[in-house]
C-alpha cells in the first residue's frame, strides 16, 4: 500500500515537468504518462464531484500546461466509451505535430473542441464517457494524458 502511494505520488510529481491537462478540471490523479492510450489512474468512481454536463455542439475551452516539450510527437482529444474503453467516432480534436511549432503560438495548448451531436445514449449519464486528451511523444516514446469525465445533457 506505502509502495503503491509513493510510486503514484512519485508519477504525478514527474508530471509537472510535462504536460498535465488543466482545464477543464481532470481527474483529480492519473498516471501521467505511460504505453497505454486510454484513461487509466483513477477511473469514474473516483471523481463524482468532477463530472461535466455538456450539451451537444457545446464548445468546451482546454487548457494543457505544458512544461517540457518533447518534440516532435502528435496528440488528439477524444471521446472514451469507459465500459468499452475505446475510442467513440474520430477524434474531436487531432494535432499532426504537438506541440506546434507556431511563432505566436498556435492552438497547442489553448484550444477548443466540440461536443459532437452523434453522442446520442452512449454518454447520457455520467460514468458513460470521458474526452481524453492523448499526447504521443516520439522523441521519448512515451504519452501524457487527461480525462475529464463527462455527459450530454
């Protein structure tokens, strides 16, 4: 149990020196990089009190905070079916090179997507689905990820 607690907490410290998904609240703990491509850490019956209700064609605003850019990689958001555990439709977001390399910035960390309208009963309650953001980095071939439990109201 000590073991356990200290590898997490030792996990979720290496994670402020990568990318942590902000906004909207994530789970409140995840593993913050891994090989695996879907939500994983703390699952649904952990985070309640984090649910969003969203409507659909609603634009949902995310902010990642992104520390050390592990170039080049790729990431995406997306939405999780959590009894499934994979992916519903495409991705809601997709980035062929993340971080971008815009002068300015771009919309790499700052950035919007939308809750599509073909949800229908797949994410009608909470506990259904989760939009994950998904970063793949090559240079170290390793991913970071969020979720954000949610459902379509």
């Amino acid at each position: 149990m000590i073991v356990t607690a200290l590898f997490t907490l030792a996990l979720a410290a290496l994670s402020s020196a990568h990318a942590v998904l902000k906004t909207p609240t994530p789970r409140t703990v995840y593993l913050p990089y891994s090989t695996l491509s879907l939500p994983m850490g703390y699952q649904w019956g952990d985070n309640t009190g984090r649910v969003k209700a969203y409507a659909a064609g609603e634009v949902v605003p995310f902010y990642v905070d992104l520390v050390a850019a592990h170039k080049p990689g790729w990431a995406n958001v997306s939405v999780v079916d959590l009894k499934t555990n994979k992916a519903v439709g495409t991705p809601v977001k997709v980035w062929s090179v993340w971080p971008d390399n815009v002068s300015g910035g771009g919309d790499d960390v700052d950035f919007n997507v939308t809750i599509p309208s073909t949800l229908g009963s797949t994410c009608d309650v909470g506990g259904k689905c989760a939009l994950q953001w998904y970063w793949w980095s090559s240079s170290n071939k390793q991913t970071y990820e969020g979720c954000v439990d949610f459902y379509v109201k």
